[in-house]
C-alpha cells in the first residue's frame, strides 16, 4: 500500500541570534556551525520525513521557511513568508529572557497572516546550562497561552531538534485528517 504524502510549509520565527539557521542545519545536515552569519532575507530549506499520522505512516515534504530575526524586516517579509505556512516553530535562546517575550509579536505576526496553525515553542541554547536565564515555567506559560506545546532544544549536541520538526509535522497532519 503506498503511504500517504503530505507536502507541509513550516515557519521559523525569534529573534536574531536565537537559532533558527543552527536548528534547520542540524535537522536537514545534521551539522552544527559556531560561527553566526545573520540570515539575510528568507532561506528555504527542504527534508523529508515519516511521522505516524492515524495508525499509518506518512510522508511528510517539508519545506523549512527560515527568516531573519531583525525586527525592521518582521513587517516587510511577514505577508510573502508566512503564507501558506501550516506550522510555527517559535524559537527564543535561553540565555536571553527578551527572546522569549519577542515570540508574542512573532506569534501574533503570524497568526494574523495564517489563521489558527500549530505553533511550538522552541527554547533553545539549553547546553549553555550555566548562562541559562529563562526557566522550563517562562516557557510554559507562553506555550500555554497560545496553546502550543514547547520543546528544551540545542542546535548544538542536537537534543530534541528531529523530535522538535516531527511533533509539529504530527500536530499539522493530526489537523489535516
């Protein structure tokens, strides 16, 4: 029997400097970069992957909207980049407690251009366990108020980055039935 196919269009969005280039490289590549290169504009980026959708597998086509996390540019690209976007991965750094509060605009962002989509919250840079400022608690309760679910993640040893992709693929498939 041939597994259903789904093509899906996901958004990373957060801050500069929070990790959504180091997110999507470490899921496409595997691979994890030091150095910080400013995404300019958007960079797209494609893997597939198998989730369990009702009792079956499914191929899940996604294709990994990646956008620069300057505040100027949030108005500018916000209409061409999010649309037709069917899940959010909101992404803040640990390590910086205002990356956190910034998601409500970017979530809002969003929202206004999509509708109602999966959102995951991403709070990511948990290996920098000592400069860590932001709690499991900040977090939650802004996943709760948008009732999204979150995920503790590192681009860098690579902790929940595959789980972080393929629960958002679950929730748009679960939303797709």
């Amino acid at each position: 029997m041939d597994r259903q196919k789904m093509k899906v269009k996901i958004c990373l969005v957060g801050e500069g400097a929070v990790g959504k280039t180091c997110l999507i490289r470490r899921f496409v590549h595997d691979q994890f970069e030091d150095r910080y290169i400013s995404t300019l504009g958007a960079k797209v980026s494609k893997k597939e992957i198998v989730i369990q959708g009702n009792g079956a597998a499914v191929d899940v086509d996604m294709t990994i909207w990646d956008i620069m996390g300057e505040k100027g540019f949030r108005e500018l690209l916000k209409e061409a980049y999010f649309h037709g976007a069917q899940g959010v991965l909101a992404v803040c750094d640990v390590t910086r407690k205002e990356t956190l509060t910034d998601l409500e605009e970017w979530i809002a962002a969003v929202v206004k251009v999509t509708g109602n989509i999966p959102v995951e919250l991403l709070a990511n840079k948990v290996d920098l366990k000592d400069e860590r400022v932001v709690s499991d608690g900040d977090v939650k309760s802004l996943a709760d108020s948008h009732g999204a679910t979150f995920l503790l993640t590192s681009a860098k040893t690579g902790e929940n980055v595959e789980d972080a992709f393929a629960k958002l693929a679950e929730l748009i498939a679960s939303r797709a039935a």
